[in-house]
C-alpha cells in the first residue's frame, strides 16, 4: 500500500514509518522538519516539507506528487503533541485546522482509508474530575478538559461526518502517553507517590504499540468513524490497580475483570475490532 504519513518525523511518527517500511508498504513522511531517518535523499521514506495548516498544501502532500503518486491512505499523526506545547489558541487552532485540512484532501483525493491520532485526553484527563468507572472505554462520556484535548474531541466528529459525505472509513486512535525504550529510566520516580501519574490512571503505550495499532487500523474491517483507546496491558506502577484506585479515587467503580497491574484505559475493544495486542511490557526491561 502507498501511504502518506503526516508527522511521520516526530515520536509516533518514526517508528510508525519504520513498522510500515518493514511490512513493504511505500511511504511518504509530510511534516515541517525533517527526521535523521528522512533527511537523505535516498531514504527508503522520503520527506516532504509542508505545513498542513494549508489546505492546498495538504492536498498536494495527500497527493503524494512525484514522490510517492498513487497514495492509497494516509497516518495523520501531525500536530502539537500535548497542551503545554504552545499558547492554547495555538494548540486548538493549529490541530483543529490540520485535521480539517488533512480529511478534506482525503476527501477529495479519494483515499481508501484515513487512521489518525486522536487522544485519551478525550477521556476527561487529568481526571481533577473523577471518571465514572474503570476501566475508561470507548463508552464513557468524553470529557475535553484543555484546547488540545478539545482539538481532539472536534476531530472525532469531523470523522463522523467527512466519513458520512465520503464512505471512507476514518479510524481514530486515542493514544496513551506515548513512551520509547529511553522513557522507562523514569518510571522508578512515580512509583512512590501514586498521585504523579493518577492524571492519565497511570496508562502508558510503548512505541511498539503505536506501531501495531496502526498496522491493524490499516486493515482492520471498519466501517464508518470508529476510535480506539490504546494504551498498554498494564500500567506504569508496581502497585495493583484496584489498590490505585483505592488510595486515589476510592469511589470510582471498578468494573470486573480487573486484576493485578492491569490497565485502566479500557482496550478490550481494540482487542476485538482491531485486533491489537499489546504484548510488551516494560516490566521486561526494568
């Protein structure tokens, strides 16, 4: 498959590109700055500069022009990555309007599939509002508490309906806290105060996770706009999730099924759908 991916330079986006490369897709990388992998000229994914805030740029990248014509679907990974990364005008604006930008030229491109990032943050992070039960799945209620969590929220339903106009199926990926192998030298930090990490329920997803989870929502048998919670098996702590939640948030259900260190970002529907399974752990590492 030929596939564009937009922000395919940044911490998701390398090793999003990598896995695609490996399984033999042609790829294209759209971002403002290039990365060591695409800066070459010969570089098995070339780079393409452009600023997807502009929708004729856009276009022309989702295009794949001479470097990559034909392209079939595209990884819409680009955007400022949290809320303390810019003004929040800034942080709304930039991904709010990118995304439109991103699924109009998807649109009218014709692409066969548009998969993209969204965010847990949809989900009501950093939880000063406790949820309504453990785990969080795809069916509690979303809860925007910053721009950028609401940039995401918007993109959501900008699926739904440029899906609706289009027939092209639009697969959401509300990505954890995205951790590379250098990340883990942290976790020894948190493990003593469980409050550090209660504002995403202490949910992370290893680089090896975003991988997959986008090599399945490539293929997977989606119709429509759906979104996913991704995250890891297990959380970032030693302790046992139900005894978390009990310090924490001691009046939150905790749905069956829970046990041990296991997550608290509900990723059963990913399992079923996608077919995502989040095999690594960092409990291997450390």
């Amino acid at each position: 498959m030929r596939i564009v991916v937009t922000g395919g330079s940044g911490k998701a986006g390398r090793v999003v590109v990598q896995a695609l490369l490996e399984d033999g897709h042609e790829v294209l990388n759209v971002d403002r700055v290039p990365s060591s992998e695409s800066s070459s000229p010969d570089s098995p994914a070339p780079l393409l500069l452009a600023d997807l805030t502009d929708f004729g740029q856009a276009l022309e990248a989702l295009s794949g022009g001479e470097r990559l014509p034909g392209v079939e679907a595209v990884v819409h990974l680009a955007a400022i990555p949290s809320p303390v990364h810019a003004t929040a005008d800034a942080v709304f604006r930039t991904n709010a309007v990118s995304t439109h930008a991103v699924f109009s030229a998807a649109l009218r491109l014709g692409l066969r599939r548009v998969v993209w990032a969204s965010s847990e943050t949809t989900l009501g992070l950093p939880f000063d509002e406790p949820p309504d039960y453990v785990p969080v799945d795809e069916e509690h209620p979303l809860r925007p508490e910053s721009s950028y969590a609401l940039s995401k929220v918007l993109g959501e339903e900008m699926a739904r309906q440029f899906s609706r106009w289009s027939g092209i199926p639009f697969v959401g990926l509300r990505f954890s806290n995205v951790m590379v192998r250098a990340d883990y030298e942290q976790f020894p930090s948190f493990w003593d105060d469980p409050r550090l990490r209660k504002w995403n329920l202490w949910s992370y997803v290893d680089e090896s996770h975003v991988a997959e989870s986008v090599r399945r929502a490539l293929v997977a048998d989606v119709r429509g706009a759906e979104a996913f919670v991704i995250a890891a098996a297990d959380t970032v702590m030693k302790r046992p999730s139900r005894e978390l939640m009990a310090e924490i948030f001691p009046n939150v259900p905790i749905r069956e099924g829970v046990s041990g260190n296991d997550t608290l970002l509900g990723i059963d529907r990913a399992r079923r759908v996608l077919g995502y399974e989040p095999t690594f752990s960092w409990r291997t590492i450390l």
